[in-house]
C-alpha cells in the first residue's frame, strides 16, 4: 500500500499552528496510513502544540524579514541560502506528494526548496492581509487557499479558492454538539473567556482586570471569568484576582481549549485569524480588541468582517478604558437575546468544513486518488 506523505510548513504562532493541525487531522482521518511531517522554526509553542497532537516536527534555520531591524535583516537575508539547502534535504528524506504553506516566514526557504525539487505546493493565508511570504509565494504555487475573501486581491485570482480556516478536530466536535443543544437557558450565569492569543495581551490584561477588580467590580460579579493571560502575567493576574475575591479561572495557555469554549457564553478576544475561526463555528459572540501594531494592520480587517456579519463588537485598544469596556462587557453578557443573534450571525460566517476543502485541494494538486492509496 502506498502512503500519501503530506509536508507541512509554518507556525511560530498558534494562529499558524493550529490551522496546520486541523488539515493534518482531516488528512489522517481521511487517509490513515498517511505520513504528515511539520517542517518550521523548531520554537516552543510548534514542539508542544504537534507532541500534544502526535505529530512529528523537523526545524530549519531561519529568521523573519518584516519589522527587523538592519542588522537583523541582513543577517536574515544572508541566512536564507543555507534556510533553503536545509529545507530541500528534509524534502528529499521525507519525499513528499505535496508540500502546504500555513504562513510565516519560515514557509519561503521551504516553499522554494519544493519549487526547486519540483514538488507541488498549496499556501494556506489565514489572514485578510497577507504576510510577505505569503504574498511572494503565492506566484509560485500551484493553490491559494483563503480563510476570508478579502485576501483575493493580494494573489492571482485564477490561483484563489475560498476555503475558510480549519479548526482543530476538538473544536469541531464541540461546534456540532453546540448546535444540536437546545437554545441556552438565558438564566444561565454568563460565562466570558478572556483569549489574548497564544503569546499573550498585556494591555488587555489590564484593561480586564482594572474591570473586574477595581471600576465595576460590584456590576461584574454576575459574570464569571475564565481568562488566558499569556506565560508573563499569568501569576500577577492570578494574584490580583484573588486578592479581590473574583471567581476566575487563569492559565498562561489552555491546552485543552475545546473544554474552555465549551464553558464560554460569549468572549473577548484579539482579532487573530484562527481564533477567529474557532469563535464562529462555536457561534460565540465576541468583543473583539484588535492587536494595535499587527503587520498591516491585518487583525482590525480581519475583525470587520465579523462585525460586518453581525457576529462581533470591535473597539480599538486606544479608545477603551477600563469602565468602557466593563460597560460593553455587561451590555453583551446580560442580553440574552443579543447573546444569541449574534452567536447565530458568527456560525453564519463559519465555513465548517475548511479542513476538508483545503485537503481535497493538496491530494487534488498532487494527483493522487483513493486507488492510488489502495496500490
């Protein structure tokens, strides 16, 4: 029997980790003797987040171009040479049928390492705003994969398929048991779950703690708190919390994020691509605060367009205090109907099944078929 072997690159973040992993997982769902190997920075958060999902990563030398400084530009560009030499060993030792871009620059040298050695390739941008090195690629690969349709005037619209952004298969499952439960009991005590991304938001920590702590602490006790800190303020915001006597749950970093959203009834978030696409197809309202100095400023028009659909409230960080936000927080959370249109209007923006769509694309753009696994 021949093996499909699927090359992965990407990561650094977990909004480009996660998507990676939902494909991967669609692909050993679909085919189980499929290989899949993850090819990208070697940092912490790729080592843990495939180990906890039992995938196998490899790591090339590489560094990021955009927002570096001199130095560190010339030592990135002098770098990339031996970044490519080492992606096309991997390449050539895995022999893959097809190698997917999820974003970041470590996916240039590995892309154009597949380009060289004349292995198909597929990007995947999560973003409304593309990255660099996803912008340069995208006229070099076979596909373009886009999470929103906005990003169609960044690549060659003949290249473009509108796929959505894979969520992780946990995350999928508790969507489909979301939308076969009942319609929320509105006596329910509201549940908020704070998600900074997977670095973290100081800024937003403080704005919710100064809220729940200090400007509306009496206002606030009705909702209950679950907030993801990032690994610097975990033990400051813990302490203060309890200092206070506020009922939160706090961690650096949930790794089982599923069960998390599955205790939330509406969230306030950064407005990263892949969380997201785990917000709509949860059909959780969100408050979203965009990340101020993102490249492009892609988080703010990734943000619109769920407010746009009516799934999701935005405010710049600069314009909030932390009695705004506490009023916008209660605004949200005590409405019972509100909470609901706008859980419906995000699973209305959802695209489900992006997992799938992007792997019919990689096992299309590689020619393989179901016989082809069955010889």
């Amino acid at each position: 029997m021949t093996a499909f072997r699927f090359l992965i690159s990407g990561g650094g973040t977990g909004g480009h980790l996660f998507p990676a992993i939902a494909a991967a997982q669609e692909l050993r769902r679909r085919l189980p003797t499929s290989e899949v190997l993850f090819l990208g920075t070697g940092r912490k958060i790729d080592t843990l987040g495939l180990a906890s999902h039992g995938f196998v990563g490899a790591a090339i030398e590489s560094l990021g171009f955009k927002g570096a400084g001199l130095a560190d530009k010339c030592k990135a560009v002098w770098i990339v040479p031996k970044s490519i030499y080492q992606a096309m060993a991997h390449i050539r030792r895995f022999r893959p049928n097809v190698v997917l871009g999820v974003g970041g620059y470590v996916t240039g040298p590995v892309l154009l390492a597949a380009r060289l050695l004349r292995i198909p390739a597929v990007i995947h941008e999560q973003n409304s705003v593309p990255g660099m090195a996803n912008r340069l690629l995208g006229r070099l690969v076979t596909r373009v994969c886009l999470s929103l349709p906005e990003s169609t005037n960044y690549f060659p619209a003949k290249k473009c398929v509108l796929t959505g952004n894979p969520v992780r298969q946990a995350i999928a499952h508790l969507a489909k048991e979301r939308r076969r439960q009942a319609v929320a009991d509105p006596s329910a005590r509201p549940t908020l779950l704070v998600l900074g991304g997977s670095q973290g938001a100081h800024a937003l920590n403080q704005l919710v703690a100064d809220a729940f702590c200090a400007v509306a602490k009496g206002e606030l006790a009705s909702v209950r708190l679950i907030h993801q800190t990032g690994a610097e303020d975990e033990a400051a915001i813990k302490k203060r919390y309890a200092e206070a006597g506020i009922e939160a749950k706090v961690a650096a970093f949930f790794t089982d994020i599923a069960s998390i959203y599955g205790e939330a009834t509406c969230c306030l978030s950064r407005a990263g691509a892949t969380t997201l696409a785990e917000l709509a197809v949860l059909g959780l309202p969100t408050i979203l605060v965009p990340y101020p100095y993102a490249a492009d400023n892609h988080q703010e028009r990734n943000g619109d367009h769920y407010v746009q659909g009516g799934g999701a409230w935005m405010f710049r960080q600069d314009e909030l205090t932390s009695a705004r936000l506490a009023t916008h927080i209660l605004a949200l959370s005590r409405d019972a109907a509100r909470l609901w249109a706008m859980g419906k209007a995000m699973r209305g923006l959802a695209r489900p099944q992006a997992a799938e769509a992007i792997v019919d694309i990689c096992l299309k753009v590689a020619g393989w078929s179901e016989e082809a696994e069955a010889r």
